[in-house]
C-alpha cells in the first residue's frame, strides 16, 4: 500500500516547484499532485521540437522524469528528498500535435527507494496517443547524506 511519510505533501511540493526553474524555462506544470502521484501538461512550442516537427526524445524523457520524481517526492518524509536513480524510456510515436500530457506514479514504496512509472501523451485535437512509458527509480536522500 502507497503511502506518505508526510501529510503536509500537497504544499511541500507547490513550495518546491516555485525554485524549479528549469520547469518554468520549459513551460510545464504540474496541476495534479496526489499521493503517490502527479500529472503534467506541456503546450508544445518550437523550442520542444527536432527535425519533422517531433517533440524531441529529451523532453519526452524529461516529462517522465519530474512526474515520477515528483510522485515519489509526495511520499518521503519532510526533511527527506529524492534523486533519479534510473530511468528507462519507451518511445512508441512521434509526439506530433498541441499538448503532452505526463503523469507519474509509484508502483512500489520503499523506505531507500520508489519504484515508478510514468506515461506521456500527446494531445492532437480530440486525438491522445501515447508517446512513451518509463520505469524509474528513485533513490531517497536522508538529511545525514546532504552536505552541510
């Protein structure tokens, strides 16, 4: 059973996420942060693409990452954070259309580390298909493991 170490989760994230300023540079958001899990929407724009006008395989990676990441963060003590241990995506399509739609969970709570995953979508008019899966792991740092 998932469950979190903090109850104060909710608003130890939204604290977190306004230093996260490599999100805002990428113009994603996190608009669902519950227990164990988050979810995420990017409205895609030129500087997310490669060459034919995919979204480019490191922001699909990338999305995947901070929602399982952060899914994981809901669940660990207040003075307790997280680090991607390993990651491992899937691409099934070209993310081609208007929007990417990310969401993270965790499959299996430990006391070291938070086995993910994480699915990104893309959004094309009435048409959601999914891009890309990915399996994480993410390794928790105590306070004794922080340099002072």
């Amino acid at each position: 059973m998932i469950k979190t170490l903090n109850p104060e989760y909710k608003s130890r994230v939204e604290q977190y996420l306004k230093r996260q300023y490599f999100m805002k540079h990428i113009n994603f958001s996190l608009n669902v942060i519950e227990e164990g899990c988050t979810e995420g929407w990017l409205d895609i724009e030129e500087i997310h693409k490669q060459q034919k006008g995919f979204v480019h395989g490191g922001v699909i990676a990338t999305l995947a990452d901070i929602t399982a990441g952060f899914a994981a963060y809901t669940l660990v003590p207040e003075d307790h954070h997280v680090v991607t241990g390993e990651i491992k995506v899937s691409y099934f399509n070209p993310g081609v259309g208007q929007k990417l739609h990310a969401k993270g969970w965790v499959i299996k709570q430990g006391r070291k580390m938070n086995f993910c995953e994480a699915e990104v979508w893309c959004i094309n008019g009435e048409t959601k298909t999914l891009i890309a899966k990915a399996t994480t792991t993410m390794v928790t740092i105590f306070p004794e493991d922080i340099p002072s």
